[in-house]
C-alpha cells in the first residue's frame, strides 16, 4: 500500500487521502547528544551542517538534561551521540529513545589507527557503533532506515485514524438500528391500542342514543303519546336509564386507551432523546429506582387482554436505586418484556406466567442489583445460548438481531451485565440484568 504521508496534528486528526499537509520522508530530524566536547565534534559538525536543510534538520543538545519534553508523536527520527556520551547503559538509550520518539541510535566513536573500523549493530534495540568517519558513508542507508520508518509510521496513524473513523460510522449505524428497533417496538403496542379505539367506537352505545334521538326527531310534535303509548317509544325513557352507566364505561375506556396512545407516543420521544444523547456521549446517567422503571416497562409491553393467558408475577425484593440512563434502561426492559411475550405466545399452553423479581448480588459481583425476567416460553436451545448476544443473531422468523445485542452493550456502558438461562426447546428462559447500585451523597452503597 502506497498512502502518502499525513502530517501528525493530534491523535484526533484525519486527513483525507488528497490533503495538502504530507510530511517529506526525505526530511530527517536528527538530535545530536553531547558533540561539545568530544573529539568527533568538529568533522561531524561540519559535515552535519553541510548537507541540505530541507534534507536534514539537526537539534545539537550538550546533554540529555537539556533535551525538552516534546508532546509529539515523532520527536526525532535519528540520536547521534558522541563517545564519551557511550558509556550510557543500554535501558538508559532504549529509555532515550521512548522519550525522544527515535527510531534509531547511533554511537559515534573516536577514529583511531588501531579502530579496525567495525560496525557493531544491535537491530532488536535499534543502535549502531561506528567510527565517525564511517558516518558520511552509511548515511544513504541511515536516511532510507529513517525516511522509511517515517513512512511507516505516518501511514500507521493514517490507517488508524480511519479505523476510528469506521468505528465511529459503524456505532452511529448501530444506534440508528437500535433507535429504528426500539421505536418499531412501541409503535407496535400504539398499533393494538389503535385497534381497541377502533372497536370500542365501532361497537359504541352512541349508535343506540343516535337512533332514538332520531325517533324522538319524528314524533317531535307529540312526545307525550309517543313515550306513553307507542311501543316503541315507550321503551325510549328506560333505555335512557340504562345507558349511563354503559356510557361512562366506554368513556373511562376510551380515555385510557388514548392515555396509552400518549405515553407510548412519549415513550417514542425518550428513545429518540436518548439515543441523540448518547450519539454525543452524554447519556444522562443518574440515580433511579428499579421498581419504578419495571412497572412502566410492564404497563408498555402488555394490554389488559393479556391477563386471560398470562400472569405476570412480582417478587420484588427492597433494593437501592440504580446508576443508569433511565430512558435507555427503559427500554431494555421493553424489549425483554416483549421477546418473553413472543416467546410465550408460540409456547402451546393455556395460562403462562412472566415472572419478573429482583435482588442485591453479592460476592464478586456485590455493588449491583440484579433483575431476573424469567417466562414459561419457548425457550432457547442450548447450541443458541452462547450466541444470544450476537449482533444480527435471531431465532425469530421475522427477527433482525437488534434488541439483544443493542440492550447487552448498553449496559456494559453502564459497568452492568446483562445475561441468559435456559435448560432448552420448551423449558422458558430465564433473563438476569445486572445493573450498578447509585453511591449515595457520602459515597458509600
């Protein structure tokens, strides 16, 4: 792969392939250690200073005192050091090198008639001993070692920024998925509450008041013979009786199903909030009570028809509050509710039980309250357990792998857990949601 070379601004920076800022590989930033007072000083100096400058840019430090603490990924590419600075111990020139950013060390040594002009290399830590002499001559491969690491390097940050850009898109898509599956959900339950609306107004007593007002309409010139000796009429005043009660009723219906309506329309709003929030990394965590949360979440997965084929059982034990996002905790409860609804729905069987309790763990998982969903469904089979979690993993027929996957990395966001049981096809399944218990004002549990 042939990048070029993306300048290195931050570590948030992504520059796009045809961006005008490229680092020139050729350029080699060169510190040079303690050259003052060493007898290779004056023919490396003068050498040094000879080659170009757009070529070579040397930073020449009496000490490594002086060297200052640069925030830059790359600092320099090449340390020359001179002789007398030799006698620094290995981790000390390895330390040097993490500090500095090099990607190579060269110990510069007195030429001398008795030096058989050797080159000691030690590759795994990245340093050569040379004579001085010998420096203008390794210089090409010095500057390919340098210009290629450079390389190297720059399209490292490159891939890696696009990675994280990839990263990002792909968690914004996730949220978009989870946002699409968790409003389908409610508005699958403001589908049924429509369904009631439609039937409670189609079979409505007001058809019944329609037509004895229009009875009464026909006989306006003599309502009292009417009421009092045609047989029809004669029942209008008792029916008329009869009907308040019927009509408050359907009142009292009507209003709860458009209350219904309201919240799960509500409900759409949150997820929607939520999810924006938490596509800016603020998601509003703050101290909840479970009980609270489980009820709404009840009162949005199940109508009042369901009683008469499940019963759905409480065994709710005290517990502290809950350090979560409300709103997004919310709706894992839903889609838990809703997936043992389903399951129970395929299950054979006249009357099944959704039983919801919860408790305060202890040993290695202590600091948490636990919530168990546990329903007489379907179950899971064994091979499929493991697998629950997955993205895109389903056993449903018109399933998509969302909701289970999206509500698991939700509450590890959170420090919680979420997990599953079942002992197979026909035996339920058993839910377990781990959440972290709110610190009270003097941080203690």
């Amino acid at each position: 792969m042939n990048l070029p070379l993306v300048a290195i601004m931050n570590d948030s920076d992504l520059l796009p392939p045809d961006s005008a800022l490229y680092v020139d590989s050729a350029l080699i930033h060169v510190l040079a250690l303690n050259f003052q007072h060493s007898q290779p000083a004056a023919s490396c100096h003068s050498w040094m200073t000879s080659l170009d400058a757009s070529v070579v840019m040397v930073d020449w430090r009496e000490s490594i005192e002086s060297i200052p603490c640069s925030d830059r990924r790359v600092a320099y590419d090449l340390i020359l050091v001179a002789e007398n600075a030799s006698e620094m111990t290995s981790p000390e020139m390895s330390a040097l090198k993490e500090r500095t950013g090099a990607g190579l060390v060269v110990i510069l040594r007195a030429d001398s008639p008795k030096d058989s002009g050797s080159v000691e290399c030690l590759p795994q830590e990245g340093m050569w001993n040379l004579p001085t002499s010998l420096l203008p001559v390794m210089w090409p491969l010095v500057q390919a070692f340098c210009g290629e690491r450079k390389r190297l390097l720059m399209e490292h940050r490159y891939l890696v920024n696009q990675l994280h850009d990839a990263e990002y898109r792909l968690e914004m898509a996730s949220v978009a998925s989870t946002v699409l599956h968790n409003v389908g959900n409610v508005l699958n339950s403001v589908n049924v509450a429509g369904k009631v609306l439609e039937d409670l107004v189609s079979q409505s007593s007001v058809v019944l008041v329609n037509r004895m007002s229009d009875l009464l309409k026909e006989h306006e010139p003599d309502w009292g013979t009417f009421l009092s000796q045609d047989p029809k009429g004669k029942k209008i005043i008792p029916l008329f009786m009869k009907l308040g009660k019927p009509l408050i009723d359907e009142q009292q219906a009507l209003l709860k199903e458009i209350r219904g309506v309201q919240r799960h329309l509500s409900h759409v709003r949150q997820i929607i909030l939520s999810h924006q929030a938490m596509a800016r990394d603020q998601g509003q965590v703050e101290s909840a009570p479970i009980e609270e949360l489980l009820e709404q979440a009840l009162e949005l997965s199940f109508q009042p028809g369901d009683a008469r084929w499940v019963t759905l059982q409480r065994e709710l034990s005290p517990v502290p509050p809950v350090l979560v996002d409300p709103n997004q905790l919310l709706q894992i409860l839903v889609n838990l509710f809703r997936n043992a609804k389903q399951a129970m729905e395929q299950q054979p069987g006249s009357m099944h039980t959704l039983t919801v309790s919860t408790r305060l763990s202890s040993g290695e998982a202590s600091g948490r309250v636990e919530v168990i969903v546990q329903d007489t469904g379907v179950g899971i089979a064994p091979d499929h357990v493991s697998r629950m979690f997955s993205r895109g993993f389903t056993t449903k027929k018109d399933g998509n792998g969302i909701g289970l996957h999206s509500s698991a990395r939700t509450l590890e966001k959170f420090g919680g857990s979420l997990s599953v049981e079942s002992a197979g096809v026909g035996f339920g399944a058993t839910f377990i949601l781990a959440i972290p218990v709110a610190q009270d004002p003097e941080g203690s549990r």
